[in-house]
C-alpha cells in the first residue's frame, strides 16, 4: 500500500496538523513523498514520475495538497490504480486567495476527487462539503486521534493564553489580537507556530511572544503552562491543536472547529472580531464561565479518539479498495 504524501512532511521546521496526521497514520504504508510548493508545483515532473513507477492496481493513498491541483497528471493515474484521495482542506478554502486562483483550484479538486475510487475527509462537516461542491456520492470520514496528556496546571488559572498555529491568514492571529487589544486587561499571549511573512502584518505588543514551532517537551509545557487555548481561524477542516489542547483538559475558545471542539469549548463566529471581544471579555469577568469550560475540556478529553482508532479507520476505508 502506498502513501504519497508531501516532502516536508517530517520537517520539524515545518509542522502542521496535515504532516502529523500523515505521519500518525502511515504505520506500514510505502511512503512516497514528493517535493514540491504544493499545491501548485512549478514542475509537475516529480509527482508524475512517483505515479509512473506504482505498478497497475495498486492501492494508493494521496495527500490531496499534493494531488488535487494537478488533475492533468493525477487523473490518468486514476485509472490504473486503486486510488483514494485524502483532503485535509479543500484547495479553494485557503485564505487570501482571489476569486478567480480559488474557482480554478476548486474546478481542479473536482476534477481529481471524482476520479479518485475513494475520497477520506477528516472531520464530519468537511466531508458534507466535499460532497455537496463536487457532486461526490460518498466521502469517507477518519477523524485524527489525540495522544493520552497530563492536565494542564496552568499560571493563574485566567490570564495565560495559548495559541498554536502557523502565522498566516488562516489562523486568524489579526483577529485575535485585535479583539485582545481592545481589553482593559492584564493578560499574556504565546503563539507557538511557524514564522511565515504574515507575522510582519500582525500589531506588535509586548503581552505576545512568538516562540516558533515546538515539539515534545518544550510542546506539551506549553500546553500545561496555559491557563486558555484560543485558536481564532477562518477555516479549518478539524482543527487538531484543539483536540491537543482538550487532551490536556485546556480550556479552549475557538472558531472554525465544531466537529473538533465538540461540547468541550465555546465557538465563536469565525472572523468575527467583536465575538471573539465578547468571549475574551466572559473569560476575564466570568469565574463560572472559566470553570464550565474546564469541566466541558475535562468531560471531551475523556472521549477523544486515540490515533490507533484513526489509523484502523483509515485501513477499513483503504481495504474497501483492495479486489
């Protein structure tokens, strides 16, 4: 069973919830990675010589950032092996893209996904959206798992907020410390995340430190250490460092992640400064409020997916493939 999947996908330079994902899920997968400025590759060369050499009726799981914007190489393919097509998020979805790049990229997706034998989206509602913009029948859903956490001990129980995700757009860290800035109170924000140009844009005040991407130790300190996980982005598919942050019976205030947050956190309207304004403001005001959503992280840590339930999903949908 192949796996093709991103050259970076093991760079700890460069994490995201997709590579881990990957990595969690590949045990005993032939991985096939490819390089590339996914999804739009200058050069298709790379990913079309991997295709070429998986012999004719080959399972074969693609990372759809790799895939799904090159149907012209992806869908001949198609044809010959068994492929499924794994959609972390719909090409069209990234932020800042203009009109006419997102219907392009969305007309390419399309293309691939209904010549795909088998299409797995990670999370319940990204799954009802991939069937209603591509006219799919069915679209399989693995959620990702979590690992077992300590609980998180925090500071002082309010005013440590945490927020891990890569600086760009699509996190919403404009949103997020707009709405914070607006608040006459005392707080300190860490944002733990790959450095992309974007942060140049984001307002600079000395409450906000941005460490970088972390691992291990340095990761899992980080998340004891927070007394609130709040993660402001304006789309998302799962939201993974949510499930991470309830792992650790974190506290979290969150936009763009139902299927993620589930009953453990509140939801705030994605985008939405003042919402975001009128929820920092109950955490700081609220006592009940902090501890209704320490019981509710506490209460879904107790029921999140483990990652060998993700991986044995993943198996059941691939060996639908098989003959």
């Amino acid at each position: 069973m192949r796996f093709v999947l991103p050259a970076d996908v093991g760079d700890p330079a460069s994490p995201s919830g997709g590579n881990v994902y990957d990595l969690r899920v590949s045990a005993g997968m032939d991985l096939l990675t490819v390089a590339g400025d996914w999804p739009r590759p200058a050069d298709p060369t790379a990913l079309r010589q991997t295709l070429a050499q998986i012999p004719d009726g080959e399972v074969v799981l693609l990372d759809g950032l790799v895939g799904c914007g090159l149907p012209e190489v992806v869908v001949p393919h198609a044809r010959r092996l068994r492929l499924a097509v794994l959609v972390h998020l719909p090409l069209a979805d990234e932020t800042g893209l203009d009109p006419a790049t997102a219907a392009l990229l969305d007309e390419k997706e399309g293309q691939v996904l209904r010549a795909a034998s088998a299409v797995v989206a990670t999370s319940p509602t990204a799954a009802r959206e991939i069937r209603s913009r591509h006219g799919l029948g069915h679209v399989h859903v693995v959620v990702p798992g979590t690992d077992p956490a300590p609980v998180a001990t925090g500071t002082d129980g309010v005013h440590h907020l945490l927020c891990v995700a890569s600086i760009t757009p699509r996190k919403g860290h404009d949103v997020l410390l707009r709405a914070l800035r607006r608040l006459d109170r005392d707080w300190r924000l860490t944002c733990v995340g790959p450095h992309r140009p974007f942060l140049g844009e984001l307002p600079r005040d000395e409450r906000v430190s941005f460490p970088g991407p972390l691992a291990g130790e340095a990761l899992t300190g980080a998340y004891l250490q927070a007394d609130l996980f709040v993660l402001a982005s304006r789309a998302e598919t799962y939201g993974m460092v949510v499930t991470e942050a309830l792992a650790h019976g974190l506290p979290v205030i969150a936009s763009a992640v139902p299927d993620a947050l589930g009953d453990g956190g509140l939801l705030v309207p994605a985008g939405d400064e003042n919402a975001w304004g009128a929820a920092l403001t109950r955490w700081f005001q609220d006592q009940e409020l902090r501890s209704e959503l320490r019981a509710r992280a506490l209460a879904r840590r107790a029921v999140l997916s483990t990652w060998d339930e993700s991986t044995e999903d993943l198996r059941r949908v691939l060996a639908t493939l098989r003959p």
